[in-house]
C-alpha cells in the first residue's frame, strides 16, 4: 500500500467513526491538479478554492498541498473524503439542493476541525457552526441541519 493510500484509509476510517457512515465500497482516487484547473473545474471562476469532490470515484486536490507533510493539508483531504462518504451513503437528500450543499459542507467542516483539534492544528473558521454560505439558500432547513 503506498503512503497516500495509507493517509486515505486512516482518514476514511476517522471520518466514518466520526459520522456514523458506513464504510465505502473502495477508496476513492486522489489526483493532485493545478490550481487553475480546480478553479475551473469547481468554480467556473477564479474562486479559493483547495479541493474538490465532483462525485464520483476522484477527489482532486491542488497540487501545492502536501498531506503527507502537512496536517493542514490532511485535513483538506479529509475533508474531501467526508463528502466522498456523503455521495456513497446518500447523505443530505431531504432538501434544497442549495441546502443540502450548505449541510454537507457544515458536516465535512466538522469532521475537519475535529480531526485537526485531535491533532493541535488551527481548525477552520467555518467548522461547527452555520456555513455562511448557506445564507443564500432560501428555504431554513439549515437551521435543522444536523451537527
């Protein structure tokens, strides 16, 4: 097993611990690209943006990042795969699309800054509480999102 499939096992397996998801059938790819290419890809726009799950069986992170050293960029990733396990459990159905969006991000900020308190890393600004994006969403099932 080569040491990125290693740090994705042991952050698939943190993330399901700390959701409740259900393992994944198999692991998902990681492909580092560009930040150009993520901006274009996830945005359609210049926009900061570090990594990005289309679903599907890829996660792609920019390729500055470097999760075997950094655990700042770990936690880009596991970020990434909590939404990998979202897809794969049929997480966040029940809405809005623009609510759901805004509920799986809170969830996958949540297991971020868990994972990153578990290691004495800065979490995230966005992590336990209402993304701010999720005030452009119309409806207010965020308010019942859960975490």
């Amino acid at each position: 097993m080569t040491r990125l499939a290693e740090i994705v096992a042991e952050l698939l397996l943190f993330a399901q611990i700390t959701t409740g998801y259900a393992p994944a059938v198999a692991r998902p790819d990681v492909v580092f690209v560009s930040q150009a290419e993520l901006q274009r890809q996830a945005c359609r726009n210049p926009c900061k943006i570090f990594g990005w799950y289309p679903n599907g069986s890829t996660v792609y992170l920019d390729k500055r990042l470097d999760p075997f050293a950094n655990l700042q960029a770990r936690g880009i990733l596991l970020h990434e795969l909590v939404h990998y396990l979202q897809h794969e459990n049929g997480a966040y159905k029940d809405g809005s699309a623009c609510m759901n969006w805004a509920r799986r991000e809170r969830e996958a900020y949540k297991v971020q800054a868990a994972w990153l308190q578990r290691n004495n890393v800065a979490a995230s600004a966005f992590s336990g509480t209402r993304p701010p994006w999720s005030r452009i969403c119309r409806d207010t099932s965020a308010d019942n999102a859960p975490g």
